[in-house]
C-alpha cells in the first residue's frame, strides 16, 4: 500500500507539480502534529486535498467517525482513489475556494479544517477564496489547521487582519521531506462570531480588499 501510494504521488506530481506542491506525501509525524488537537468532539471535520489520506487516517484514529469527514479534493485521480479508500466519508472532487457553494453535513457546522492545501503557490485573491470558504462551515471556536514548508505563517499577516482571523505556530517536525510547521488560525474576535452564531452567513468574510499594500 505504501508503495502504491507512493507511485499514485509521483505520478499526479509530475501531471501537475504546480497543484501538488510537495516531492513526497505527508509523513506520519506531520499527521499526527496537524491532527493533535482535533477529538470525536469536533466532528464533522472538514479536509482539504487529502491526497493520499494520510491525515484522513490519523483523523478516524483520533475519534472521527468516515461519516463525519468531508474530503475536498481537486484532483480527480486522488478523489477516486480517496472515495474507494473511505467509502462513507464525503468524498468532493472540487476547488476549496467553491466550498461556501455547497451545504455539508446537512448544515451542521465543522469543528475543524485540516488542510493540505500549498498556499505559499497560490495567488493572495484564492488564499482569500479559500479562508473565506472554510470558514463559512466553521462553528464558533473551530479552527483551520494548516502546514507548510516555508519559514514562517503561509498566510501573509495582511490578509489574516483583513480577515479578521490570527494564526500561531503548534509544532514542526523534520521527519518530512521537507521539513514543515503546523499553524492554527482561528477568528481572532470570538466574542463578535460568537454574537452571530445563529447564521452561517455570518461567518462568510465579505468585502475583502484583495492583495497587500
């Protein structure tokens, strides 16, 4: 099976080195710092490009159920292989940013997003796109769980203020190729999300000005 994955890994990578973004999958240390702070509590949990499913596994290790996990994934080769590995998770083979399009969970609020997405590659305006999505099915005092393999946050400070939201570093480990961190972001005025806990379009963040001064 780790072979095969491997092989699955390296083959998607070369189609598209840009969308991938990394030269191998997570490692189970990673899994397990991305993961560490997520219980059966947080169910439903939102994952954004699974890939091989390595964090998928460390999250139905920690307590959350295949029925209780949306996988959002936008390559089709990873999607399929993911929906016949978790036959009851919620399996979405779309762009992150179109996430706030759809209902989940039937309306229930996540607990967390763990993502894999490589947002250090990607454009300020689908950074935006992305957080805005995600937070739009985050309940009050969920998070965003995020790992990168640059030097610091890989969302910039600008627009975590414009966002509202704040971010800090959990942990890092070597024992990936390469070596990456593991941010937390979360709104950073919980008492205003908490006041407008009765709709999800009060968790949509709108009218953001797009790009850094």
């Amino acid at each position: 099976m780790l072979f095969a994955e491997q092989f699955a890994f390296l083959r998607d990578w070369l189609s598209d080195p840009l969308r991938v973004a990394a030269v191998a999958p997570s490692s189970h240390s990673l899994a397990e710092i991305i993961t560490g702070e997520i219980t059966r509590v947080h169910s439903p949990v939102i994952e954004l490009e699974p890939g091989t499913g390595v964090f998928t596994r460390r999250l139905i290790q920690r307590g959350i159920p295949q029925e209780r996990l949306a996988l959002v994934e936008s390559g089709y080769e990873f999607a399929k292989r993911l929906d016949w590995r978790f036959p009851t998770a919620q399996v979405l083979c779309m762009d992150a940013c179109r996430l706030d399009q759809i209902e989940l969970f039937d309306g229930e609020l996540a607990g967390a997003v763990v993502s894999g997405l490589p947002l250090l590659s990607m454009p300020t305006r689908k950074v935006i796109g992305i957080l805005r999505a995600s937070f739009a099915h985050l309940r009050f005092g969920g998070s965003f769980y995020q790992f990168t393999y640059g030097l610091r946050c890989p969302v910039a400070r600008c627009v975590l203020e414009r966002c509202g939201l704040r971010a800090r570093r959990i942990g890092w480990t070597l024992i990936n190729v390469p070596p990456a961190s593991v941010y937390k972001i979360s709104r950073r005025n919980m008492l205003i999300c908490h006041a407008d806990h009765e709709s999800h379009q009060s968790y949509k963040i709108n009218a953001i000005p797009l790009g850094c001064p």
